[in-house]
C-alpha cells in the first residue's frame, strides 16, 4: 500500500466572535427590571410599613422647603394611619392640622371603589394671607359631576376649624358621604358654630341639569334666646331655588328665592328674592356691630331680564347714640334699579336722630352721584359727647369712583360746617382738603391741607381758630374766645418726619387772657427741637431744647397756680422745672416738681407730689430721686402715702419703695428694697433685697433676689423665694426675652386657697392647701402640675352640721408642647371621682374665648348610699352613676357631648314610706340639651318610667319629662299604701310649670294620724324666731290638667273615717288662679266614728264643680243598728256645710239626739238628764274620738233592774268604755259611780233588734235583749 499522500484540506475559516450587544440588553434589562423590582418593593416598603410611610413623609417635608411638614407618624398607608402636627404652606394660606386619623380599605380601588370608614381630624386652623385681587372668572356649568370612583365616607369628623384673619370658628363637625355613581349625597349629622348646632342632608345628581334636594337645620342662641332655623333647596343646580325660617322668642326670619348661578348675565343670576326679618339684634350676629331691634324686609327680582329692581324696608325700635354702642336709626325705605350700567337709588329716605334723610343718586362705572339732604338732625341723639343741635343741610359725593369729590354744606342753630375734599389719581395720589369750615356762635375753624398716598406721604396742614368758643361744642369744656393759628408739615412713610408750629393771637380761656406760641420738629429717633412758651392768666409753660442724641439738651418749666382756668375736673397748683439732656438708654436728669390739690379729669385726685431727680452721665456721679405722694385718689385705688426713693451712683445706688394704699375696701401696706446700677448699654441689674406686702392676700420675700432688666425690654430674675397665700413660692430662675418669649422653672408649697377670700368668695367653706410645679422653655414647651396637698371642702347639709367631702386626690396637669396645650384632671372624693384630659392649639400663645377645645371628661359616684349624710335623716339612698362626657366647642362656652347612667338605684323615705329600688338611669347630653331616655324604678309589683329632654339654652329652663305607672307602689307602711298607673307629662316651659295627665289608683290605703300637736297660724309671728323662707313653687306659674281615678279599691281612714272611695275627678289650673276640680267621689261603703259612737255611712257623694278646696257634700251616715236609724245628714259646700240629724221615722229632734248619742229615747222627766247624758256623751266621744283608742267612751244610765236571785240593782250613772272588735262584737267596761259595781261587758248583735249580753265582775249576768218599738 503506497503512502498516498492525502491533500492537506484548509482549516475552516474561524467564524468570526458573537456581538456582545445581546448581552448588553440583557443586562440593561435585568437592571432595569431588577430597579422595577427594588421601585415596587421601595413603593411595597412605603405604603405597607410603617417604617417606611413614615420615612417617606418626614423625606418629603425635607425635600419641600419648608411648604409640608409632619410630626408623628403612626401606622401604614394600606393599613390605616394616623399623623399629627401636619402643617401645609402655599402662596396664600398656611394650614396647621392638629392630627389626622385615616380608616379604610384599599383592597376597594381594585373594584373601582374608594371605601373610607373614618377620617378624623383634629383642629385646623387656616391662616390667609392678603392676595391680589383679581377679577372672577363667570362661571360655567358643569357638563358632569361624576367621579372616576364610587366613593364612601363612613365617617368624617373635625374638631374645629378656624379661620383668620376672619375670625370664624366652627367646631365638632360630624358628616358622612356617599356617591354611587349616579348621585352624590352628603349628610352632616352635626356642625357646632358661635350662633348654635347646623345639621343637613343634600343630595345631588351626577348628571346634567343635576337634580338637587336638600335641608339645613340650625338651633342655638341669639342674644341668649333659643332660636330654630331650617332652610330647604329644591330644583337643580343650574336653577336652585331655597326657602327657609327662623323662629325665636320674639324673633323671626323668612326666606325664600331662587338662582340662575351660571347666567352670563350676573343681573339675572338672580331669579327671585324675598326676605323678611322680624326683631334681631345686629350685636347678637357680629360683636363689634351695634345694638338694636331691627325688622326689615327685602325683595329683588329681575326687570325685563336686563336688570335687578327691588327694594328695602328698615324699622329700628330701639335706636341709640353711638356713644351708647347702639344704631342711631329708626326707620330706612327705599327703591333700586341695577344693571351693567348702573346701580340707581330712587324714593329712599332715612328716619335718624330725631331728623330724617333724603337719599337719592346713581352709582356708574365711570361716575358717581349721590346726594344726603338731611333735615332737623340731632347731633346729642348721635352721640352723647356731641353738641346739643339739630342740623341740616346737603352732603353730595360726585365723580369718578377713584377719585370722587364729596361736599358738604350743613347748618344749625348756632353750629356750621362746610367742607369739601377730593381724591386725585395719577402717580402722585392725594387726599385733598381744600376747605373744612366750622363754626360755632361767632367762632370759627378753618383747615386745609393735603396727603400724599404714594413713596413719602408727604402732608401739611393749614388751620386757623378765630373767636372759637369750647363750650359751643361740649358744655364740660371752659369757656373761651380763642384765635390761632396751626401749621404742620411732614412725611408719613419711613423715615417719618413731622413739624408743627402754633402761634395764639391774643385770646381767652375761662375768662383769662391767654397767649403763647409752640413749635416742635421730630422724627422717629429724636427730638430735634421744642419751642414752648404758653400762658394762660398766671400759668406757663415753658420748654427749650432737643433731645434725642448726645450733646442734645432740652429744659422744661412749669408755673402753675391755678389749673381750675384750663376748665371742668381740674384745680390746684403745679410747679416745677427740669432739664434733660443725654439719650434714651442712659437720660441724664436735673428736676424738680411740686403739686397740691390737684384734680385731674378722670377721677384722678392727689393732696400733695414732691419729685426731685438728680442723674449725671459718669457711672460714679452722683444718682438722687426722690418721690412723696400723699391722698393720691384714681379709680378703686386711694393712696394714703407713698415714698420712693434712689440714690447713690449710676453704677451703684439702692432703691427703696413704702406705701400704704387701700384697693376695693381691702387696705395694704408696701415695702420694697433694691439695689444695683444702670449698665453702660443701658438697663438695670441688682438684686431685690426687701418686698413686703402686708394685707390679705400679701406676699414676702424670703431672701435676696438677682433681678436682670435690659434696655431691649428683657427680664430675668434669679433664684427667689417667696412667702405667699400662707405657703411659700420657689423660684429657681424666670426670663422675659426681647422677643416676649417666656422660660421659667419653680415651685410652690402649701399655698392656702382660703387666703384669697378677700377676692375671691366660694360658695363652700374649704381649708385646701395646694402644691405645684412648672417648667417652661423660651420655644413655648413646659409643663404645669398643680395637686391638693391637704385641706378638705365643707359641703352644706341644710340647717344640720356641714360634711366633710373627703377629698383624697385633686391634681391638674398642663403639658405645652410646640402647638398644643394638653391638659389632665384627676380628682378623687369619697362621695365621687373625676378624670379628664384634653387639648387646646397654643397658636403662639394666644389663647381667647375662640379657642377650639377638645377635651374627655369620666365622673362616677360608685356607692350613692354613700351621700345619706347630705340627704338627711329618714332617706335611703343607693346604686351608682357613672357620666362620660366629650367636650368641645369654644373655650368660653364649651359644648359636652355622651352619656349618663345609672344602675341598682334606690331611694327610700321612712317617713312617707315611699320606697323606690332597682333603678336604671339612661341619660344623653348634647350641649345645653339634656335627653332623658329612660329612668325606671320598681316598686312593689310595678314600675314607673320617665323619658324627656331638659334644654338649657335659653335664660330660662325647658324641660318636658312623660312619666308612666303601671302598678307602681308609691308608698307601702303600716296603715298607707298607694298603687298607681297611669301616664302623665310635667313640663316646664317660660318660665311656667304644668301638669297634665291621667292617673288611676289601682289599690290604696291612705291613713292620717290619729292626732296631731297644734300649728299656729299663719297669721302669728313669733319674735325673735326667722320666717321661714318661701317655697320655690309658691310663686311659680303653674297649669294643672289632671285625672284622677281613685278605682275601685282605694280605703281611707282617718278623722273619725274608715271609707272606701271611687270615682274620678278631673283637677285644672291656670297661673294666677285657684285650682278648680271638675268630678264626683263617691262613697262605696264605709263608717264615720262620731259623737263617740260608729256611725254607717249608707250614702256619701263629694261632688267638684268649681274651686278644689269648696266641692259640694252629700253624706248621709246612721248609727249601727239604731232601731229607728238616727244618724246625721251633711250637705252644702265644705265652706258652708249643713249638718242636721236624721232618722227612719219623724220624731223631735232631741230624740233623735238621744238616739244618736244614748241608743235610746229621751222620754218624760229624764229628758233634762238624758240631754245632759248625750251631751256628757258627746264631749267624750269627742275626746275619744281624737284619741282614738276606744270606740265607745262615755257616761250612760242604768234603769233599775230585779236579778234572778231577786237582788234590785238599782238604776244609776254608768261609765262605759268599749271597743267594737267586728260590726256585730262589742267589748266593754262599766263601771258604776254610785254602787262601784265593775263589770267586763261582751254583747253581740244577732239582728237589728235581738242582741245577747253577758257580764262578768262584782256581778255575773247573761242576758238576751229583744226589741219591739211601738212610738
């Protein structure tokens, strides 16, 4: 095999090396997928972590510049979560949001749904600031008002909300809202303002022209009167029409109209307008307005659809002066006419002061014209300090709307004026006066002069006095015949510059000659110059110099001996010289004044003043002043005497201060040491070694104290401890920076709160000591605790011995922190315990009557059985009540919202046997307004419930209360029990109490007591003893409508009466009027104990017809078993009752005494005796009957009778006392008062005439008694 050489085949040529590029893009992508991932899980990390929400909120607080920040965070974004200190800035508001609460669920965005349980703010206060104004754009009507989203607000709340600089409040707003993708609906349960509570409901379409329905209801006060409102929108939104009213005591408003809102033609925006008000005060709606009664009436309505043409009727019936804080108005009519072009007055008058005013004029883009004729217009009615005329005359206001010219030219008795001033335009602006002419008599004034209101604000007047007399203007001032003249001249704008010069011609005041001339020069760091040289009769005054910068001297001069010339309030005599040179931080002083008898206007008053001042510029010259005062009277506060006195150096001097002065009848004396120099950069720093102020309440300095003043205004004050209010005040340092920030911290330990008795009176004896302390920094964060340290409070138990209240814990805590003041109370008593907290914004420190408060409040009284020593002897009381209380509103009238309850109540009275138990107690406060829901009782086999509201928004209370009976035992002792039912309302509106309703007796046992001890009067006084004081319902309007049903198992015992009762009376009463029955009770069966004897009531009717305490009587009552049925008869009324006896068959009328008192006839000549026995009868049955132990007391004859053993008992006089066991069972004891036979007696009726006897004692006897009559 030949070695074949095989070819050598090329190598394949090498493909050539991939792209990298594809692995480029896989990287890019895996990047940019991996930054997708790490963006999702950031985003993931922010809104599910709370960590990272709250990174991702404080990051964009740093990152906004100062336009957004937050402080706490809590919780997560799709969790829920809570924010706190929120504060947004924008261009022209500055929100701060107290907190921020935020409920929901956002698994709802998936199914196109934004489902919010809660979002709850805290307090938000709005700042605006000032914006350009610019021109409203017209509106346009919507095309939709969808959402992209189904929307549901379970719940939004807000604490309060304020407005500034408006100055408006809202508080404790309540809403929910709905929208379903077709409506838009919004509820708002509650919405507290300064006027009352606003509840609504609207309800919106979606779509085009957007149907709306809806209601307002508002209740609160005006002028502390209970009003009501509601208002009512109807229509849709391109065309609204609203109605309302308002309804008050004595006040009302109607409203009604409709709204063309997206017109391009604003006149006819408005389709119709009618309002009328009736009796409201403007005040009662903004403070700083003035007081009055108005009703007035508006209409509006468009005018051939180019115009508005309407009209105004004002009535005031309590107009006043200005000075009185009140509208010098009584009556404004009038007609306008607006379109684009002009607003036209026509037919308008005014009714003021006593005169009246004619209106008329047309306001024009380019031009106004308006004219004022007034006529007999009384300038005292417009203000009290005003000259006592009447005016009239013409006042006009013509031209361009920004430069107008207004004129006017007015005339009284003995007064004038006529005055004209222009506004020019242009880059100069100025307010011209060219002439401003009064006159008074025959003096005059006369000013001109202009103001630049652009750059520098340059201004100068001219004016000019020529005979002027004071006493034409306002009687209190001096009478005078003045001529001078005035000029100034300056700049307004910084740096301000003024210059004044005034030159008197010759003149009088008060009668004396006065002269002079003064001329100043300032600007606003110095004094440059002061020329003064005024005399008036012996007075002058003199000044000369400048003062203001080094080198600057200015010398002052006063020689006064007679100030009663410068008029009415003042008297006595000044004088003094001084010179002062230096500047303001270190003022060098040379000085002396002297007064006595001085009179100030004011009620200012002084005996005598002595000032000398000796200040030199060297820190080692000499420091002398010296102050004595003696008699100084001004306001509430007399001076006895007062001295003050400073000397040494400049760099070194003491300071002393003693007085004694009397402040609202309460005398102090003042004793004050100090000493320390004035710095080289002004202000002062020494030390107080002495301060003493004896009185109630005084205070005491315990030790020398660093006292720190600088020129700049600051204040520090070192360690110091005082004595005060009988316990002592540490405090460790306290500082007043130039900028007003405050930094303190102290203590204070058992400070007495009864030491302040003099100003301020409790209504309870008390001996509290308190503790405290604090602590605050200059950036306005600190803390306040203030705790009871020992004392206790008396509580009044009528006219028995105070209880102690058993006060264990009362302790406040105030925490400050940068926005809010946070407070807590806790407060524990043996009777009851107490928390609360709450907040208020600080708001740099402003806190005013405005001021939203948030606050909790949880009180409790655990064992009610615990008060019994309040509530006196023979009641019982038990069970527990708890309140919890939500407070907000204003700080000065704070609004409480929650709940009262009650469980296992009891009350019981032993004396009336009243005996209430098992008690639950359900109560509501809203605001003034407590709900009643339920307050139940049982007692016995029944209840009683109570439902009913209590409003205390107006002066007087409003209470309506329904109570229901159902077999309720009103009382249940030995020998008085009641059950009722039944349903009655007690009410208590204006001021007026009435009653209404129906009760019925479904069993009852009433019973009096058998006798009582005597009662005086009430036409008797006693000396010596107090009146008692009158009952709180005795003068008390009160109306009464009232069943009632006795039933038919009500009993009554008592007086001589053991009766069962029925019927039903219906009881009225009216204010003013006695109560007046109506109804007819009858007697079903019953006796009447009478004469000493029982009689059978066989017929008894009271019947009502007229007054209640007068009905008519009907009663026919016979003794038991009488044989010829002797008894009485009452008729007539119970003023004028008729009594006379009766009986079964005629007979004369001592028969039928006898056979009433005797059981018996009275029959031949012991007529006299048994007259005289029924009389004996008659006097011990009624003292028996008062007594009430026996049924049968009395003297009786015994007809001689023949024994069975043939013993004669002769006849005698018998005492007879007895007791009727049952109607037919009678027990007695005879006694014989000539024999002294005894005997025990036993006797039962068998029938009216067959009865058995049996007797036992000195003689045993039975007998069986039958009885025919013939007579």
């Amino acid at each position: 095999m030949s070695d074949k050489q095989t070819p050598q085949t090329e190598a394949p040529e090498q493909a050539p090396t991939p792209l990298r590029r594809p692995r480029r893009w896989r990287v890019f992508f895996g990047a940019l997928a991996l930054a997708f991932a790490l963006l999702l899980a950031l985003l993931g990390w922010i809104s599910a972590s709370p960590a990272g929400f709250a990174w991702a909120l404080h990051g964009a607080s740093r990152l906004s510049g100062g336009l957004f920040s937050v402080g706490a965070v809590d919780g997560a974004l799709w969790q829920g979560f809570s924010l706190r200190d929120v504060r947004v800035r924008s261009a022209g508001d500055d929100v701060d949001i107290e907190s921020l609460k935020l409920d929901w669920h956002p698994a709802e965005l998936w199914r196109g749904r934004l489902d919010i349980d809660r979002l709850a703010l805290g307090h938000v206060r709005v700042q605006s600031r000032p914006k350009p104004e610019e021109k409203p754009a017209p509106l346009e009507a919507p095309r939709s008002l969808a959402l992209p989203l189904k929307v549901r607000v379970g719940e939004l709340s807000l604490a309060s909300l304020t407005l500034e600089p408006a100055h408006v409040s809202l508080y404790r707003l309540q809403a929910g809202y709905d929208y379903d993708g077709a409506r838009h609906r919004l509820k708002l349960q509650r919405l507290d303002t300064p006027w009352g509570g606003v509840n609504a409901g609207l309800e919106l379409a979606a779509a085009s022209p957007f149907p709306l329905s809806g209601q307002l209801a508002a209740q609160g006060e005006l002028e502390q009167v209970a009003v009501k409102a509601r208002l009512r929108l109807a229509g849709d939104l391109l065309k609204p029409a609203f109605s309302g009213q308002m309804d008050g005591k004595g006040v009302s408003v109607e409203l009604s109209g409709a709204l063309r809102p997206f017109d391009a033609n604003p006149f006819n925006r408005l389709a119709r307008l009618d309002a009328r008000v009736g009796n409201i005060n403007p005040q009662s709606l903004m403070p700083a307005w003035p007081q009055g009664r108005l009703s007035f009436a508006v209409f509006a309505e468009p005018d051939a659809g180019q115009r508005v043409k309407g009209g105004l009727t004002l009535i005031n019936t309590e107009p006043g002066a200005l000075s009185a804080h009140k509208l010098p108005l009584s009556l404004l009519v009038g007609e306008f006419r607006a379109d684009e072009k002009a607003l036209e007055l026509y037919g308008s008058h005014a009714e003021t002061a006593g005169g009246r005013v004619d209106l008329s004029g047309e306001l024009k883009p380019g031009a106004i014209k308006l004219a004022a004729d007034l006529s007999k217009v009384s300038l005292r009615q417009l203000h009290e300090a005003a000259p006592d005329e009447t005016i009239g005359g013409r006042v006009t206001v013509e031209g361009a709307p920004a430069a107008p010219r207004v004129a006017a030219q007015l005339k009284g008795g003995q007064l004038r004026a006529d005055a004209l001033v222009e506004l020019t335009e242009g880059k100069q602006p100025a307010l011209l006066l060219k002439k401003l002419e009064l006159g008074a008599g025959g003096g005059a004034v006369s000013v001109n002069g202009k103001l630049g209101l652009a750059g520098r604000q340059l201004f100068e007047l001219n004016g000019a006095l020529s005979h002027a007399d004071p006493s034409k203007l306002q009687p209190k001032l001096p009478k005078g015949d003045l001529n001078a003249t005035l000029k100034m001249a300056g700049q307004l704008a910084e740096p301000m510059e003024v210059g004044a010069k005034l030159q008197f011609a010759p003149s009088k005041l008060s009668g004396a000659p006065l002269s002079g001339n003064a001329s100043v020069l300032l600007d606003a760091r110095r004094l440059k110059q002061l020329l003064m040289d005024i005399r008036l009769a012996d007075n002058r005054l003199q000044a000369n110099g400048s003062y203001g910068v080094a080198g600057d001297k200015l010398k002052l001069a006063i020689n006064a001996p007679n100030l009663s010339l410068l008029g009415p309030g003042f008297a006595g005599t000044v004088q003094g010289q001084g010179e002062l040179a230096g500047v303001p931080k270190a003022p060098l002083l040379n000085a002396k004044l002297q007064a006595d008898r001085l009179k100030l206007p004011g009620g200012v008053a002084l005996q005598s003043l002595q000032f000398a001042g000796n200040v030199k510029a060297d820190q080692a010259s000499p420091f002398q002043l010296s102050l004595d005062v003696a008699a100084l009277q001004a306001g509430g506060v007399r001076a006895e005497q007062l001295h003050a006195r400073a000397s040494g150096t400049r760099a070194r001097h003491s300071l002393q201060l003693d007085g004694r002065f009397r402040v609202d009848e309460l005398n102090y004396a003042l004793q004050l040491a100090a000493s320390g120099g004035l710095a080289e950069r002004g202000g002062w720093q020494g030390s107080v070694q002495k301060l003493d102020l004896t009185g109630k309440p005084g205070l005491s300095l315990l030790a020398p104290a660093a006292l720190q003043i600088g020129a700049d205004g600051m204040v520090k004050l070192g360690a110091t401890r005082l004595a005060l209010l009988g316990g002592s005040l540490n405090v460790a340092d306290f500082t007043r920076q130039a900028s007003g920030a405050l930094s303190s911290r102290g203590s204070a330990r058992g400070v007495k709160l009864s030491e302040l008795g003099p100003l301020l009176k409790l209504p309870l004896e008390q001996n509290l000591q308190f503790d405290a302390d604090w602590g605050l920094s200059p950036s306005g964060q600190g803390q306040l605790a203030v705790w009871r340290s020992g004392g206790d409070v008396q509580l009044p138990q009528g006219k028995g011995r105070p209880v102690p209240l058993g006060l264990k814990t009362a302790r406040v805590d105030l925490d400050l922190g940068g926005r809010r003041l946070a407070f807590k109370l806790n407060l524990d008593s043996r009777f009851a315990q107490a928390q609360g907290q709450g907040s208020l914004p600080w708001n740099g420190g402003h806190i005013d009557g405005r001021t939203p408060l948030s606050g909790a409040l949880r009180a409790s009284l655990p064992a009610l059985s615990s008060l019994a020593e309040l509530s006196g002897p023979g009641l019982e009381l038990g069970g527990q009540l708890q309140a919890s209380l939500e407070l907000s509103g204003p700080l000065a009238a704070p609004q409480a919202l929650g709940q009262i309850r009650g469980e296992q109540l009891k009350f019981a009275d032993r004396r009336t046997g009243i005996a209430l138990g098992d008690g639950n107690l359900l109560a509501r406060i809203d605001g003034r307004r407590l709900t009643l829901q339920q307050l139940r009782f049982v007692s016995g086999k029944g209840d009683v419930t109570a439902s009913g509201t209590l409003d205390l928004s107006d002066d007087l209370p409003d209470a309506r209360v329904k109570v229901a009976l159902q077999s309720f035992s009103v009382f249940d002792r030995p020998g008085r029990r009641l059950v009722v039912s039944g349903q009655s309302e007690l009410a208590f509106v204006g001021g007026k109490l009435s009653l209404s309703g129906r009760i019925r007796a479904d069993q009852g046992r009433i019973g009096l007591p058998k006798m009582g001890a005597p009662d005086l009067g009430g036409d008797v006084v006693v000396v010596g003893r107090p009146a008692p004081e009158p009952s709180a319902f005795a003068s008390m309007p009160l109306t009464v409508a009232l069943d009632l049903d006795l039933g038919d198992r009500f009993r009554f015992t008592g007086q001589g009466l053991d009766v069962e009762l029925s019927g039903m009376v219906h009881v009225s009463a009216n204010p003013g009027e006695a109560p007046a029955a109506k109804g007819q009770v009858k007697v079903v069966k019953g006796r009447y104990k009478a004469y000493g004897q029982d009689l059978d009531i066989t017929f008894g009717a009271i019947t009502f017809n007229g007054p209640l305490d007068n009905p008519l009587l009907n009663v026919q009552a016979k003794r038991r078993l009488s044989p010829v049925g002797a008894g009485v008869e009452v008729s007539g009324s119970v003023a004028a009752p008729k009594v006379r006896l009766i009986s079964d068959e005629p007979m004369a009328e001592k028969d039928r005494l006898a056979w009433l008192v005797l059981g018996r006839p009275a029959s031949g000549d012991r007529d006299n005796n048994d007259l005289a026995a029924s009389a004996g009868m008659m006097l011990a049955g009624s003292i028996n009957d008062r007594i009430g132990l026996f049924d049968d007391l009395g003297v009786s004859s015994r007809k001689e009778k023949t024994l069975a053993n043939g013993t004669v008992s002769p006849a005698e006089q018998v005492v007879t006392v007895g007791r009727q066991l049952t109607r037919e069972l009678y027990l007695g004891y005879e006694y014989g008062i000539s024999s002294a036979d005894q005997a025990v007696k036993l006797a039962y009726q068998l029938s009216k005439g067959w009865s058995v006897i049996l007797r036992a004692g000195t003689a045993m006897s039975a007998e069986s008694r039958y009885t025919l009559r013939f007579d």
